[in-house]
C-alpha cells in the first residue's frame, strides 16, 4: 500500500526558520494564562527539525526539545521536557492528518528515528460523522510498512487525544488539535504527561505564532507563542 505525503513541496516556513540564527527569541502564554519568555534554538534534521527551548516563566526555567515539519504552510510540532537531545529515541513524534472526508486520515509523521524522512500513512474505518472514534491506523516510512493499530481519538477539555493499541496493548498516546482541514498530533512512546501539540504559521509580529495545547492542563484553552527574531 503506499500514502501520498501532505507537506508542501517547497517548505518555505521551515527553510526560512532553520536558517533564521542559532538562537530565536520566544514569548508565549499557557493554557492557564501564565506569561513565559526564552530562547529556541533549531537545527535542521533532513525534511523536518529539531528545536530546543529554554523557558522561563516567574523564577523557573524550563528546558524542552521536539521536532517539526512542515505541511501546507504550517509548521507541525511536538515537544516534550522528557527528552535528552542526542538521543533520538527520547523525542515525541508529530503526526498530520488531511480531513479529507471523516472516516479516512491520510498522514504525514515525524519521528527522529526516521533520520530526516518523513512517514505517511492512513486511518480508515472511522466514523463518517466525527473526527472522534475508531480507526485502524497503517504506517509507513523508507519503503517498510508497519504492523497496522487501532487508533481511537477522544475528545478531552477542548483538545483531542489519541491512542494506538495493538490488540488490547496500548503502544503510543498522544494530543492534538484541528486546524482548517487537519488534525496535528504530537505522539510519544511509551505515553508521557508532559507532552505539547503546536501550530506555528508566519506572523507579522515575528518569525512565527503558534497555537499549541498540552496533554495534561485542566484548562480548556489553547496557549500561544510567537517566535520573534533577534
């Protein structure tokens, strides 16, 4: 079986942030409201990237590294604080679905592992009516197809989440969100609490704004950030 892969053929948003400087400024809210500021540093990783984000919010500094790609003009990223950076096997992965009609996702997926290509696959069976329920979820990457999952996607406090079992074993978890006619997860193995799903798109006020949620917040709103260079 093959998949046909979502990102847009030029990636103009990630070429321009991998070669934007070592370090970019970044200001950003919570989901709870909390203002926070810092750096993120990129470095390229074949056709995604890898990010590492020192923030500080009050008197406490936070350090997280994730990976990004790039699909129709936005970038889709995963970060999580419970990585150790030249480790590839520690990172949170990041998936994006098309909506193209309910029932069916065509994907694009990132995960280190992968050494700079991209992933594709495609869930199927799911209900015709909602993006929320079951689907059995086939993947792909570097010619090789994986053993297929059941994926079921919940609704939770203004985001989503989603599980992959393979029979009643649950192997990867994770959080996300819709954006126009897609749905971008952030997905680790085994699951993780401190998981965050973002959305940067190019801005006036800077390189890039984002939208992002995280797994475990028990607010319904969705944080911000915005890349700003120096």
């Amino acid at each position: 079986m093959s998949y046909s892969l979502g990102i847009s053929e030029d990636a103009h948003m990630l070429k321009s942030l991998s070669l934007a400087s070592s370090e970019i400024e970044v200001r950003g809210t919570t989901p709870e409201g909390s203002p926070y500021q810092g750096t993120v540093s990129i470095e390229g990783d074949g056709d995604a990237i890898r990010l590492h984000w020192s923030l500080e919010s009050g008197h406490e500094t936070t350090t997280f590294s994730g990976i990004g790609i790039e699909c129709h003009g936005r970038l889709c990223v995963a970060r999580s604080r419970s990585v150790e950076p030249a480790i590839p096997e520690t990172y949170p992965g990041v998936v994006n679905y098309d909506i193209e009609s309910l029932g069916r996702l065509p994907a694009t997926w990132y995960h280190p592992d992968l050494a700079g290509e991209l992933g594709s696959g495609v869930s199927t069976g799911g209900p015709t009516d909602r993006i929320c329920g079951v689907y059995r979820a086939d993947y792909g990457a570097g010619g090789s197809e994986f053993p297929s999952l059941t994926k079921e996607i919940t609704e939770h406090r203004g985001r989503l989440r989603a599980k992959w079992f393979h029979g009643e074993v649950l192997e990867y978890a994770g959080v996300g969100f819709v954006w126009e006619q897609n749905l971008v997860v952030a997905w680790s193995q085994p699951p993780r609490q401190d998981l965050d799903v973002l959305l940067y798109e190019e801005t006036d006020r800077g390189l890039a704004g984002a939208k992002w949620f995280d797994w475990s917040s028990a607010s319904t709103s969705a944080g911000s950030e915005t890349l700003i260079a120096r």
